[in-house]
C-alpha cells in the first residue's frame, strides 16, 4: 500500500500545473520546465484545458516539429482589488505564439503573438507583452501554445503592475539605443566607405546594414525596422539565409582587410569557388526549414570563423594595430554568436546575463571593426608614405628617405675626425650598360649590385643603421638610378672603403657579357658651410667625379671642389650657347705618307673660341660634352660644318682621306646613322674618302644599336679608324667590332719612342698588328726627327704632329694643298 500511495504522489506531482506564487513575480526569468503537453492534433484551447500536462513533456532541444501547450496556474486573489500580471516573452521569432486566459474554465482572452501571425489587438508594438488579470474567486490559467520551424525557447518573466513601466521603459529604451547605436555606427561606416572607397569596407558596410536586421529580429525591435507585414513575414522565414550572406560577407570582408590577395595567394585565387559555396548555402537556406537549415548553417559558422582567424594569423602581421582589433572584434563576435547558439540549443540558460550577449558582442565587434579600419587606414597611409619612401626596383631606402627621414641637419664638433659624414658611390657605367642590353637587363644588374653593396655592409657596426620597415635595418640609401650612400664617421672611411672594394670590383655576367661597374666613390663631412643632408650630397658627388681621375679609391671634399664645379658648369652653359648659335668651328692638321711625306688625308679637329673664356681647350670641354650628352649635337655639327665644307671644296678629298672624330656614344645613339648618311647625300660626298675616328673607350658589340649604325655606315662606304689606339680596356674588341681599316697610335706611344724601351716595344706590336689585319697604321704626335725616324723605321705608314704640320684653319689647308700641288707639277 505504502509504494502504491507513493506512486500516486508522484503522478499527481508530475500533472498538477506550474503553481504561481508571489515570489515568482519579479521580473526574472523561469528557468524551471513548464508544465507541458504535447499536441497531436489540432484542438481548442477549451479543450487544451482539459489536458494533462507534465513538465517531463517539456521540449528539451532548442528545435522540434511539435505544437507545445504550456500552463501556468494562478490561485484566487480573494479579495475585491484587481491584480494583474504581465508576462514577457523575450522569444520574437516563434512562427507561432499563442495565449489563452481562462478564469476557472470560461475563456476570457486570447492574443497571437506569433512571428508569422497577424496580431489580433491594435495596441502600439511594445514586443510580447501579456497581461493576466487575475480571478478573486477562480483560479487563473494562462495557456501558451507555441508551434515554429526556427528555435521554440521560450524565455518568459512575470512582472507585476508596480514594476511594468520601469519593464517597458528600460526595454524600449534598450531598443532605441541599441537602433541608434547601430544606425550611427552604419552612417559613419557608409560616410567612411565613400570616402575611401576601399574594397573591403564595403562588405563591412553591408554587414553591418544585415546585422541591425538580425539584432532587429532576435531582439524584437524589427517590425520598427520592416512595417511591412508581409516582408518581416518573408524575412524571419528565411532569417538563415540573411544569416549566411551575413556570414559571406564577413569572409569577404576579411580577404580584403587581412591583404589575402598579398598573403596566402591560394584563397585569394579560389575566392569565386567560396563565393559559390555560400551562394549555394543561401539557395539551400531557401529551400530547408530553419531546424533542418540549423546544423548546416552552424557548421558553415564554425568553418567561416576558423577560416578568417586563420587568415588572420597567417598574415604574420598580427603585432600591427589593425590586426589586433580585427582578432578582437572577430573573438567577440564569435563569442556572442557561441552564446546564442548555446542559448536556442538550451544548453545554457536564457537570463539577465546571457540575453543581451550576441547584441552586446554585436556592437563591439561593430566598433572593434570600425576601429580596425581606421587602424588599417593609418598603416595604409604609413605604407604609402613608406613607399614614396622605397625604392621599388632594390627595396632599399631612396632619395626621399635621405633628404626627409635622415636628420636634416647635424651639429658640427670639433673634432672632425669623429664628424658625421655622407659616402657616395656612384656606378658610373650604368647609362652605358643601358645603351648595351636594354634598361630592363641593366636594371636588374644595378639592383644585384646595390643588394650586394647593402649587404656587405651589414656586418660593419661603423656604418650608421637606417630605420626601415618593420624595424628592420639598412645600411645602403639608393639616392638615385646608379648612386647609393651610407653614413659614418669620418675616420671609419679608410677602414670601410677596402673592405667594400672587392663588392665593387666583383663582375657580374649579363647575357654572357662579363661586367664590372667603374665606380666613383665621393666623401663629404658636416661643415658649417653644408649643415644638411641635401648639400653634403653635392658636396659627395662633386667629390666622387674628382675621384674618378684620382688613384686613390675615393675622394673627400673640398672647397676647391665646388669652385671646379661651378666652373665646368659655366663651362658647358657657354658651349651650349655657342653651339646653337654656330660659335664654333674646326681645324684641320695634316697626315703624311712617312715614305714620300706626300699630304695623304688630314684630320678634323674641334675649336672653340669663346668670346667670355677665349680659346677653350678640347681637352676641356670635350669630356665635359660626352659626360653630359651634349656631345652628340656638337658631332652633328660638325658632320654638318665638314661635309659642307668638302662641298664646296671637292679638292679637299682628291686623292685624300678626311678623319672626323665620333664618340663612341654617337654610335650607341638609335637613328645616328641615318643622320650621317642624310648628310652625305645632302653635299654629295663620296663615304670612302671619309675616315670615322672612334676614341678608344668602352665600346659594346653586343649592343644592337650598335651593330645596326655599324653596319649601316659601312654599307654606304664609310670607313672606321680607331683613335688613342691601346689606352682603353677594349683595344682588341673595338678591333674586332670595327674592322678598321687605320689604327692610330696614341701620343703616350709616340712620346720619346727614340728613348723609351717599353714604347718602342708597345708600338712595334701595334704596327705588326696592323699589318696583319690590312689596317694603316698611323702615329700621332710625332714632335721631333728623331721620333719620326723611329716610328718609320717601325714600319709605320702614317705620321701626324707638330713636327710636320700644326692643326690650320680650312683655309691654310687649301692654301697648302694648292702649294704642294704646284709644287709637285
């Protein structure tokens, strides 16, 4: 009897209804299962009255296909003053909500409340608000019918009428700021978007315009947000699909913030296959119910996160501002998404504390976010300003990163052995290199040798470290396209400069083309006169062009230096100036047959009589022009001035040969030939009685403009001599190139060739190898009998100096031409 009595307790404990005493009433929400019965079919809530409900009935999984009644059972207030209670459901998205309330078994009021149910009262929208006005005498029943697709929580809290108002206040006031704060948060982003204009906040900005809906839904704020019964109807139907294009667009987003393009290319490439990834995920989030969309949805959620966090660390960039936030506001997000997954499943709770979680997570990942933006904005700027800062061939610090970054001034000391001072090195063959194998080639020559210029002087503590990227350190600034500098003490530079030497003089192949850089090296330490960066830059490279014709491997500056300079550059702006207004004009200087001293040809010799400097020297402003350029309209010029000349003097190349000098830069010059060869039709005159001098210096066969003015002039009849023949470094190429058909010997051979072994010696093999080759030979400078003598008896064919002839105007040599003529008759 005993165990029967104490089954029945347990069966009349389990069916008798949720008992509502006072104490329940208190604004908190009921975590304890609600007595519950399960719908079969479809009755009337009289009826559902009737039915046994047991709380082991209540729905344990946060999505079911079932219809559920709930009750909840109020005792009698017994006295005459009305009590009423208003229970909250904090559950918007329940396709279908119903409440029934019964005193004593009569039917008193019913209200629908559903999401996807037309509300049957006229009352401004407050949310899920239902008051229970209690029975004196009867007791109260509310029933609750609550049926869906989507999650079936149903968070409920009772509220008496001393506390509704306070209730309804901090609601309402909780949905206007949150719909401030998010509507703010859209504007400024939109604001910031077409400010900008960058790709990635523009998914940011339609994030955050999906998510003041989805907050709108989840909070109960959006039938303010969509009237439109109809629309918030289709929405919250397919709140899954918003869900997952909300979920697309944080991967987007991310791919452009997190630099994916730049950093993990592999995503970047198959970015359109995760496009039509979610594409299909949204199709299927149309097609499904929400509880069979909910698993599908929560594994893509976790797949989306765990990609975008791994992005997120693979950048390697994770100490930079922006990708801290981003981190943060990404954990935030996914905490708050956790926290309501966790909630509609139930395994956690619906309270105080976890109902505002994903809203609360929300705006903080919106604002983390928004933060990270302007975090990125700053580093792109940073970047930017970095980049005007780079050199984008080598990587290195350029000329802005010298004349801005480095300290535009230092203080001068005393001791000038321990002063600051500015190495320069200049790679002085670059533009040659240019003309040989093309810019691109050339550039990529210049950037290996800088790179290993950088590198040799990394392990050098003396040389002064440059802040750079990341805090990373250089040593070597690129100033410009083929000078590099670097700072260190003054009494540190005979102690670099040889160990960097073998760097300098190592070769580099290009094409097959051994190469070695002619390197100029240039020093300039603070003085009161150059107290900033920019002036003891000059200062290194007017130092560096006097090293050049120096034997030691650099120079140091010196006041002297300057005054040169300004010279020269007096110097050139003159020679311009009398070349385009014709000021300058030529000489000629006789060659001689050394057998029968017969005038066989002369040569064409450049003068320049200035009327501010008076006779400038050749041996002046001749290097001048190549360096410059300027040479090749002086050669046109004189083409122009020669040829006219012959003209109207055939006599002149009767029998004879004239030699006009070219540089060898005329012939690296595209189209040079076509010019000589205008010219010569233009006077008619005959290319075979015109010799082409090229000074012996680097000259490259395998340049194709080369080859192309070669073989152009040769085709029309010129013929090539090559002058200064054995002081360049490419004597036996330039013979190869050319195939002259003269070779002269340089005065430094010819000099005391009587008195000196080693000419003597030097200049026998050039005139064997002339003979050879079938080439005249021909020696310059001969000044007295005896060194006339020598080169004769050497076999040579051709002599030219002071000892026969001083160079003459046109008109002297016309003169002597006609003499030795009549003479000869």
């Amino acid at each position: 009897m005993k165990i029967v009595l104490f089954c029945l307790t347990l069966i009349i404990m389990s069916i008798k209804a949720y008992g509502i005493d006072r104490s329940d009433v208190n604004g908190t929400y009921l975590n304890e299962p609600l007595p519950t019965w399960i719908e079969n079919e479809t009755i009337s809530p009289t009826q559902a009255l009737n039915q046994v409900y047991l709380t082991e009935h209540y729905p344990t999984s946060g999505f079911s296909n079932n219809a559920y009644w709930h009750k909840l059972t109020f005792p009698a207030t017994g006295h005459s003053n009305a009590t009423t209670y208003y229970l909250k459901a904090s559950n918007f998205m329940i396709d279908e909500l119903n409440f029934y309330l019964f005193h004593g078994t009569s039917l008193v009021k019913e209200w629908a409340r559903g999401d996807h149910q037309t509300w049957n009262d006229n009352e401004t929208y407050e949310g899920i608000w239902i008051p229970i006005t209690l029975d004196t005498n009867e007791t109260t029943r509310l029933l609750i019918r609550r049926s869906s697709s989507g999650p079936i929580l149903l968070p409920i809290a009772l509220y008496d009428q001393s506390m509704i108002d306070q209730a309804k206040k901090q609601q309402n006031t909780l949905w206007v700021m949150s719909m401030t704060a998010l509507v703010l948060l859209l504007g400024y982003n939109i604001l910031i978007y077409l400010m900008t204009r960058e790709r990635s906040f523009f998914y940011y900005v339609l994030f955050n315009a999906g998510l003041i809906l989805s907050l709108g839904f989840i909070l109960g704020f959006s039938r303010y947000l969509v009237p439109n019964d109809r629309v918030h109807e289709w929405l919250s139907v397919n709140i899954l699909t918003l869900h997952s294009i909300l979920l697309w667009t944080v991967c987007r987003f991310s791919l452009s913030f997190l630099n994916i393009e730049k950093h993990h290319p592999f995503f970047w490439t198959h970015r359109f296959k995760m496009d039509a990834i979610f594409a299909a995920l949204v199709v299927i989030s149309g097609l499904l119910e929400e509880n069979k969309m909910a698993p599908i949805f929560l594994t893509m959620q976790i797949a989306g996160s765990a990609l975008c966090t791994y992005w997120a660390f693979y950048t390697k960039s994770v100490h930079t501002l922006a990708t801290r936030l981003y981190l943060f506001s990404w954990s935030i997000l996914i905490l708050g998404a956790l926290t309501g997954s966790l909630i509609y499943w139930e395994l956690i709770p619906y309270n105080s504390w976890t109902e505002y979680a994903f809203l609360l997570s929300s705006l903080c990942q919106l604002l983390g976010f928004s933060f990270a933006y302007s975090a990125r904005i700053r580093q792109l700027n940073e970047d930017r300003h970095f980049t005007n800062l780079t050199d984008s061939l080598t990587g290195l610090p350029n000329r802005q990163f010298l004349l801005t970054v480095l300290p535009s001034s230092w203080h001068p000391i005393d001791d000038k052995s321990n002063a600051d001072c500015l190495v320069l090195i200049v790679l002085s063959g670059h533009y040659s290199l240019i003309q040989a194998v093309g810019p691109a080639k050339a550039d990529l020559a210049v950037k290996q040798m800088f790179i290993n210029i950088n590198r040799a002087l990394m392990p050098m503590h003396e040389v002064q470290n440059m802040p750079w990227l990341e805090d990373s350190k250089v040593k070597l600034i690129r100033a410009s396209t083929n000078n590099g500098v670097f700072v260190t003490k003054l009494r540190n530079v005979e102690h670099i400069i040889p160990k960097l030497i073998p760097t300098l003089e190592k070769s580099l192949s290009i094409e097959g083309l051994e190469f070695s850089y002619p390197i100029k090296i240039g020093v300039a330490t603070f003085s009161e006169s150059a107290n900033t960066i920019e002036r003891l830059y000059q200062n290194a490279q007017l130092a560096a062009e006097v090293s050049q014709h120096s034997h030691d491997d650099w120079s140091i500056f010196n006041t002297q230096m300057k005054t040169d300079h300004k010279y020269h550059l007096h110097v050139l702006s003159l020679l311009n100036r009398d070349l385009k207004t014709g000021q300058l004009n030529f000489a000629v200087q006789p060659q001689l047959d050394l057998n029968d001293q017969r005038i066989i040809g002369a040569e064409v010799l450049l003068r320049w009589h200035c009327k501010e400097l008076g006779n400038v020297s050749p041996a002046l402003f001749i290097p001048l022009a190549e360096k410059t350029g300027l040479i090749v309209k002086i050669t046109q010029y004189i083409f122009n001035a020669v040829f006219l000349w012959v003209s109207e003097n055939p006599d002149v190349i009767k029998d004879r040969s004239l030699s006009i000098n070219i540089s060898a830069k005329d012939l690296l010059q595209p189209g040079f030939c076509d010019k000589i060869v205008e010219l010569k039709q233009r006077y008619k005159v005959p290319a075979n009685q015109i010799l082409l001098e090229v000074t012996e210096t680097a000259i490259f066969d395998d340049s194709s403009i080369f080859k192309a003015n070669l073989s152009r002039l040769k085709e029309h009849g010129f013929n090539f001599s090559i002058d200064d023949f054995g002081t360049g470094y490419s004597s036996m190429r330039n013979v190869i190139s050319l195939s002259p058909v003269e070779i002269k010997l340089d005065r430094m051979f010819v000099s005391s060739i009587d008195t000196s072994n080693i000419n003597h010696i030097l200049s026998d093999c050039i005139i064997n190898l002339c003979q050879k080759i079938h080439a005249q030979s021909i020696a310059e400078g001969i000044e007295t009998y005896e060194e006339m003598r020598t080169v004769k008896a050497l076999n040579c064919e051709i002599g030219q100096g002071y000892y026969f002839h001083k160079p003459m105007t046109p008109e002297d040599y016309l003169v002597l031409l006609r003499e030795r003529n009549e003479h000869t008759d």
